[in-house]
C-alpha cells in the first residue's frame, strides 16, 4: 500500500511535492483505513481519488509512479519522464520516492537521475519514527559508489562479496535493486520484497487494454462466471462471452503480422497464443497435422426471441470496453492485495456506472475488513463527491500555480465539509479549468 510519494523536477512537478495517503484520526467509514496497530505502524487510506482540471498534472502522479516501477522492475524506463520545463533555470536532476507497506515492513524507495544516468538511488526500511538504509547508491561520472545496511556484514563472505560485486558491476544508467534480480542476488530479502511489490502493482491508463482477460476467460471457467456477473451487474446487456472462428484473411491483420504469428507458432510446436489489434482480441491455436485456427473473443447478447446475437467488441460502446479492462482487478480484489491505479476512472464511463464501481469496491472492503487493498484514481466525475461513500482524507485536488507548476492540496483542509460536489464545481477547492470570455473569441 502506498503511504506516501513525492516528486521533484518531474513534468509538471518543480519543487518536492508530496501526495499522503495517511489516514487521519476520523473513524468514518473505517473499513476504507489500514489501521495501525503497533507502536510503529502507520494508517493508510485504502483509496484515493484525485481532481483536477485538464492540464493540472493529476496523471502525472500516475505516470511518476509508473516511472519508478519501471526503473525498479526493468532497471530503467523506455521513456524516461522529462524534467519540469518552465523554470527559469531548469534543473539537471529529478528525483522520485515512493514510501510504502508490503506484508508487515515500511520502505522509501527512490532514484534520482539526470539525462545520462542514475545520479541517486536509495532503500529504507522506515516506520512512524525513523528509517534504516538497505542501500544507498551514488553515481558520478567517474565513480559508483554503494552504501549497504550494517546488518548486511552477518551474511557469508561468499554473499556478502557477491552482492559487492553486482552493486559495483551495475551500469550507471539502470538499478542497483532490479540488477540485483536480474543476476539472482542473496542475503537482502527486503530488495526481493520490494521487487515484488512493484511487480504486484496495477496501472491502468485511458488508452489501456487489458490482455489479461482474452486469455482467462479461455482458461478459467470461475474467472468467466465472474466476468458475466458483473457485466450484467453494470447494465451492459452482455449475456457471455465466446470465441468464434474467423477467417485469418478477413480479420484486418496485416498479412506479414499474421503470418509471422503462425510461424512462432508452428516453431513452438504446441498450444496457442493470444493476438490483440488494440481493439479485439485474437485466439491462434495449433491444431493436430499443424493445422492453424483462428478464433475471436466475442460477446453474447439476447434478442427479444431469446435467441444469441453476437457482437464484435467494436460493436460495443466505448463505456463497455472500458468496463472489460476494469473487470480482471474486479475480479482479483476479492482475493488479492494489491495497489490499483487508474488515471481517469470515468473516462467513456456514465457517471453513476462510475459510482457503482466505487460501490462495488466498498463492498469488497466490506467484506475484506483487514485487506491490504488500495484503489488510487484520477477523476473528473464530481459526482463520486456526493453519491459514493468518501472521507476527507481521501480527496486531493491538484491545480497549476502561474508559473505552470502543479500542487497538491487535501480535502481534510477545508472546514466544515458541507456539499462538497457543489463546493468543488464553485471552485472552493481550486482544481477546476478558468476560461475565458467568450466575448473575446472574434478572429
């Protein structure tokens, strides 16, 4: 669960500035909190919703966070984010933390960088009081130096070598904690936990699409059933979902593209493989006497005689596509722990379909009063602040000062919280897009 994460000199972000998701003392709504319950524990908020206008920065908190998956998972991003661009003099160096609780242990990982390389990394085990480093890099252009945790010197010289070895042999421009992975390290169960915990993380963006559910809905009956259930239960009249022969030559795939995938295929010898043109969904399997088939993920809708019609996804609203990215976290949260972040929930969303699935998270934490779930979200919808259950703390609303710099303010600011919906869309909270005169638009 993410406690806590700050940005500098990142997009939209040029001083610190920090996003807490420490719960306060309020006990409204107290399945929605993580509570502490020893000494150095600390509460965290299992959601949070972030407003702003178009252009305020809200995503970008999303993508920093993405950004610090990455250099965690895969040593550094394809596309590393680019510095803020409109201070008088620009920085060199941005910097990105993410503080956090994975199992029962607290950790602050982070990374500074510049155009060329890593300039900083760094991981502690933190908790209400203090924190103790696991690591601390440094990178120069001459020189890169490690820093490891005291404790560290009780492991075997053989280990304790080795993890010398990889912290002195990783390139500059990737991470000491995914080079670690990559090259089987031993001795530091924390770098191994907080791998994981970044694997486990779920981001979902606008223009996402969730591959997962193509291949689940072929290999697990359970994950069908509940893939159904809640397409029925937001009204999308889809009555089930099936794979259909097609024609390889009509489906719209280039000839090279398809013909390469049946090459893979037939090199594998066995099984199959799923294929996705951003819309719709493609099933290639290899039959017996290297016979190729070619199946489509479609969906069922009843006709008035009872009978099934069935639909191509592109036939579908853009609200339905959306839904069918969101149903495999759906699904998972009712046994899973994991961090979920969606930028822009009701994008191509009614807004009372986006309501109902807060509610539907809700019930979830409901039910799963001491889970370790956490749902993060951008939204425009101002009517989750009126019509979903909400507290305080668990709204931020993000807004760009004159110099285009985003800032992060709570809702737990303002006193008293009457009619907050109202309040936002008056701009009491900021947040909101100032346009101009209409009168002024003669050209």
């Amino acid at each position: 669960m993410i406690i806590r994460a700050s940005f500098d000199n990142i997009l939209s972000f040029d001083s610190e500035t920090s996003i807490s998701f420490v719960a306060s003392k309020s006990d409204l709504l107290a399945t929605h909190v993580s509570r502490a319950i020893k000494r150095d524990d600390i509460s965290i908020l299992k959601t949070g919703l972030i407003y702003g206008a178009n252009g305020s920065g809200k995503s970008n908190i999303i993508k920093c966070i993405e950004s610090l998956r990455e250099f965690a998972v895969y040593g550094r991003p394809q596309k590393v984010l680019e510095p803020f661009k409109l201070a008088e003099k620009p920085r060199g160096i941005s910097r990105m933390e993410v503080e956090f609780k994975t199992g029962n242990k607290y950790y602050a990982y982070g990374v500074a960088y510049g155009k060329q390389y890593i300039t900083e990394e760094w991981l502690y085990q933190i908790g209400s009081r203090e924190g103790k480093p696991i690591f601390e890099r440094t990178v120069t252009e001459k020189d890169d130096s490690i820093k490891l945790s005291p404790t560290l010197t009780k492991l075997e010289a053989k280990e304790f070598e080795f993890i010398s070895f990889l912290a002195k042999g990783t390139p500059k421009d990737k991470t000491f904690l995914h080079e670690y992975i990559r090259r089987n390290g031993k001795g530091i169960d924390a770098i191994q936990e907080v791998y994981d915990w970044f694997m486990h993380m779920q981001i979902i963006f606008p223009n996402s699409r969730n591959r997962d559910i193509a291949v689940r809905v072929l290999k697990d009956q359970d994950f069908k059933k509940a893939a159904k259930a809640l397409l029925d239960l937001f009204g999308t009249g889809v009555s089930d979902l099936k794979r259909v022969d097609v024609n390889p030559e009509e489906i719209g795939l280039p000839d090279e593209f398809r013909q390469d995938m049946e090459q893979k295929l037939l090199k594998q010898g066995k099984g199959g493989m799923v294929v996705f043109d951003n819309v719709r969904f493609y099933y290639v399997e290899l039959k017996a006497d290297q016979i190729i088939v070619w199946k489509e993920l479609r969906l069922v809708h009843i006709a008035d005689d009872g009978s099934e019609r069935i639909f191509n996804i592109t036939e579908e609203s853009d609200g339905t596509i959306r839904l069918l990215d969101f149903i495999p976290m759906l699904i998972d949260m009712k046994t899973n722990d994991a961090v979920y972040l969606i930028d822009e929930i009701d994008r191509s969303m009614h807004p009372m379909m986006t309501v109902k699935l807060l509610e539907f998270y809700n019930k979830i934490l409901n039910e799963r009063k001491d889970c370790k779930l956490q749902l993060i979200c951008t939204t425009h919808e101002s009517t989750l602040l009126s019509e979903a259950q909400v507290r305080n703390d668990e709204v931020w609303f993000v807004e760009k000062d004159d110099a285009g710099a985003s800032h992060m303010t709570s809702l737990i600011e303002y006193k008293p919280r009457q009619d907050v919906r109202r309040g936002y869309l008056m701009g009491r909270y900021g947040a909101i897009p100032f346009f101009g005169n209409l009168e002024n638009t003669n050209w």
